[in-house]
C-alpha cells in the first residue's frame, strides 16, 4: 500500500508539473530587475512593500508585477504587499542565485579582463574558476586574482571543474569553436560576447547572445527620435 502511494505521488506531482503554463521569455528576462530593485530595498532597511509602489520603483504597472509573480506562486497577501526578504529570496531561488554555479572567461582581451574585474559574478553566486587565452605572455599569470591558462587547457579544465558557464570575450572567428570545446566538456551555458549570433547543436547547452554594440544603437535611436519630436513641437 505504501509503495501504491509514492507512485500516485510520483504521478501526481509529474502531473502537476505538466500543467504548469509555460513561463514567457519577457517574464524571464524581468525576474533580475526584481531581483536588483529588491536588494536595494533591503539595503535601505525596508520591510514590505505593495505591487502599486513596486509598479512605481520599476516603472512597471502593479498587474504586470502580480502577473509576472503569479507565474511563480505569487508569494503575496492582499492588504500586506510582499514581504521583501521573503521575495528576493524566493527569487533567488529562481534565478540560481544560491546553486553555486561556477564560469570560466574565454579570452583575455579588454572585456575579458574587464569582467574579470567585476564583482557582478559574486554578487549574483557565479564563482569565476579561470581565465583561457592564445597570447603566452600572460599564460600562467593571474588578473585581478584569476589564473591564465592556455585555450589548450580548455576541455581537460571544464570536464575536471565541471565548469557550468563559459563566457566568451574572444574574436567573432573564434567563439564557435570555443564554444563547441567547453560544451563537450559539460558547460550547461554560454555567454556570448564574441559579437556574433553563436547556436550550438547541442540543445542541452543554453547560449545567451550579448550585443553591446545593439543597446548602444537603440539609446542612440531614443536620442534621435526625442530630438526629432522636440524639433516638431
């Protein structure tokens, strides 16, 4: 009888999980921005906070906010708002804050080194393990505290670190096959900053692909389209 229940739980809960809506890449790409605005409220001592003045901080609209949280449980009580250390941590949770992934950087370059310098990895739980680059000249040194070994070191280093992220900081002609080394190695995930549209034929692999060069143009855009309604006015 016992046995007959831990299956009907099984099934059930596979079940549960089968029914669950699928959650939009729009929602996905909100949950940081929670995540930031929350820890600034932690730091400023606050305790609580309602959908209505989240909406105002965020400059998203309060049934936006209930919606996007509601894709995830909700975590809140009519009256009372949210709990705010409660929310950041259950977001936390969602973004794997807490599963202490680890990454290597793929290219000592400027922005390899820039991100090396950057406590945004600690920040959000990513431990950075290594830095790979061709030039022998810093092979074996350390930036900003993180070894330097050679790209021939990359597939024996990811396989034996089971390295979960690899960034990529290196030329556009090079990304791809960096990229196919580290996922045979076992990285679950790819940050693409090589300035190009890298997919793998891996889909247990998830590739995000950064264009700094396209945020750049769309700020330039907002400027030009404002100036142009200023000009009609």
């Amino acid at each position: 009888m016992e046995h007959i229940d831990k299956v009907s739980g099984t099934f059930d809960k596979r079940v549960q999980e089968a029914a669950k809506p699928a959650v939009s890449a729009a929602v996905i790409k909100r949950l940081p921005r929670y995540h930031r605005y929350l820890g600034d409220l932690i730091a400023a001592g606050r305790l609580r906070i309602s959908s209505a003045e989240l909406s105002k901080i965020m400059n998203v609209t309060a049934s936006q906010i209930r919606q996007d949280l509601n894709c995830f449980g909700g975590f809140g009580q009519q009256g009372y708002g949210y709990n705010i250390k409660y929310l950041y941590g259950k977001i936390s949770e969602l973004l794997g804050v807490n599963e202490g992934y680890s990454a290597v950087i793929v290219g000592a370059g400027n922005l390899g080194r820039a991100l090396a310098s950057t406590r945004m990895f600690s920040r959000r739980g990513v431990n950075r393990l290594a830095l790979f680059d061709i030039d022998e000249s810093i092979i074996g040194t350390e930036i900003y505290g993180i070894k330097v070994y050679s790209v021939d070191e990359l597939f024996d280093f990811c396989q034996r670190e089971k390295v979960d992220i690899g960034v990529l900081t290196v030329p556009k002609e090079a990304a791809h096959a960096a990229a196919k080394t580290m996922a045979a190695a076992g990285v679950k995930g790819i940050w693409n900053f090589a300035n190009m549209e890298l997919s793998l034929d891996d889909d247990s692999v998830v590739v995000e692909n950064i264009h700094l060069g396209d945020s750049l143009m769309t700020l330039c855009y907002e400027i030009k389209t404002r100036g142009e309604e200023g000009a009609d006015e």
